[in-house]
C-alpha cells in the first residue's frame, strides 16, 4: 500500500498499556489515533485505580493537526475545553530529546554492587511454533527471561506478526503531516512503538548471540522480580485495533459544545 494509494482512506490505531508500580499502583493508559493524508487525531486517557495516582494521572485530553492551518488544536475531553497551540510551542517539548524513539527501558537497583564486578545478564527464550490470534493479528508467542541472578529476573510474555504494514504507513502519514507543521524545518521521523524483550536484550549485552524475535510485537505482558514471588514491575501492552477506512474529514473536529479557552505554555 503506498501513499498516493491512500489519499481516499484514513487508518485507526487504538491500544492500551497497563502498569501496576510501586506508590501509584496500577493504571491504565488508552491511546486512539487517526491518521489520514493533510490530517491527524490523536486521544490519549489514563485511568489509576489509587486516588494518589488519579489525582496525579488522570486525564482524558487530544489534538488535531490539519493541513493548510496555522496551529495545532488541543483538547480536554474531561473539561470540554479546547484551545490552539503554536508549532513553535507544540514541537519545542521535543528538541532536547533528539532520539525521540517510542521504547521502554527499566533497570535494577545496583544494591551498591562494584561496576567492575558486574556480569552481563543470562537470557533464556521459547516458543515461536504455534499460531494465536490477538484481536484478530495471526501471531506467535515467545517466552523470554533475562536472569540478573536467581532472585532477580525479568519475564516475558510476547505476541508477534511477521509484519504491520498498516502500522508503518499510519506512522509514515503522520511524519508527513507533522513535518509540514514543524517550525524548525527538521523532518519528523516517526518510529513504530517498540516495547519487546529485544530493546532490553540489546541494551543490556550488545554481545548477545541469541537472535532477536522478527516482526512486531502486537501484545507484550512484562514482569519484574526482585526477591519476591510476587512482580515488583507489571506492564502490559497491546494494539488492540488497526484497520482502514474511508476518510472522514468531519471526524477531525471538536464538539460544538467545548469552550475554547487560552491556556499559558510552560516557556
């Protein structure tokens, strides 16, 4: 599928991460996003079961970037707020991230361990044979545990395809739009979301021999152990929805009844 096949078509990406970490307790994180040629919508929510972490976390908020206009507008579903944001202000948030790539990283505590004594992790991997089906994706699941020492470890359980074209074009239409938007005349790459036992295992012993799963991860369930049977870290991840469909360019708007607002940017 190629762009120029595409101008008629608009694609949905909706997935979910859970975590369940120390203090805030678990929570959820929602994202929805479509994407089409001159258009993007993206919605983010995030739900915490602690009231801590709903008083620090909670939030229902989006933005739509529309070629041919000056701004970005930005929205809060809870309040039924909008506002509109400067390229300049929109894109600054990145410039000291320049590796602005979508991963996930986690390390031990060193327990005042001697950085010359440190020894590179074990890894261990099964499966890959048998089909599943996760929310209609033909995967194969894999087992993966990185060993620091018996009492620490990390487990994974991963679901993959052998390929999302779908997803590398939704990424490819929103690099398009975003760099048009973008002041500083950089292009702006979009990576696909990479949360797999692979980043870790690169991270940790560039060495490895044990070969890195192909394709791409559609669902990812990662627990961390430290001296208790129980996870000190509990993630999960999945894409639960990416189809096609034909544009709609009346999706890419805000409900009339939402107040436009200014809101200060942090400088």
């Amino acid at each position: 599928m190629s762009l120029s096949f595409s101008q008629n078509l608009q694609i949905k990406v909706v997935g979910k991460m859970k975590m369940d970490i120390p203090v805030l307790g678990p929570y959820k994180m929602t994202f929805n996003q479509t994407v089409a040629p001159g258009f993007l919508k993206k919605e983010e929510k995030i739900e915490a079961e602690r009231f801590y972490g709903r008083w620090l976390m909670n939030s229902e908020t989006g933005e739509i970037l529309i070629d041919g206009t000056d701004e970005i507008l930005k929205y809060d579903i809870e309040e039924e707020e909008y506002w509109l944001q400067s390229p300049e202000d929109y894109f600054k948030k990145s410039d000291t991230n320049s590796n602005d790539k979508k991963s996930f990283s986690f390390s031990f505590s060193s327990d005042g361990e001697d950085e010359e004594q440190y020894t590179p992790p074990k890894f261990t991997r099964t499966g890959g044979k048998e089909i599943e089906s996760v929310h209609g994706f033909r995967t194969k699941k894999w087992n993966t545990t990185i060993f620091f020492s018996e009492e620490k470890f990390m487990v994974f359980e991963e679901w993959f395809v052998d390929n999302l074209p779908l997803m590398r074009l939704s990424d490819s239409l929103e690099s398009v739009i975003k760099t048009k938007f973008n002041p500083f005349q950089d292009r702006v790459e979009i990576e696909q979301f990479e949360f797999s036992s692979n980043i870790f295992i690169r991270e940790m012993d560039s060495l490895t021999t044990l070969k890195p799963i192909p394709g791409h991860v559609v669902k990812t369930n990662f627990s961390v152990y430290e001296e208790s049977d129980d996870p000190k870290v509990a993630v999960g991840f999945e894409i639960l929805e990416l189809y096609v469909e034909p544009v709609d360019t009346g999706y890419f708007v805000v409900p009339e009844i939402y107040k436009r607002i200014e809101k200060d940017i942090i400088k």
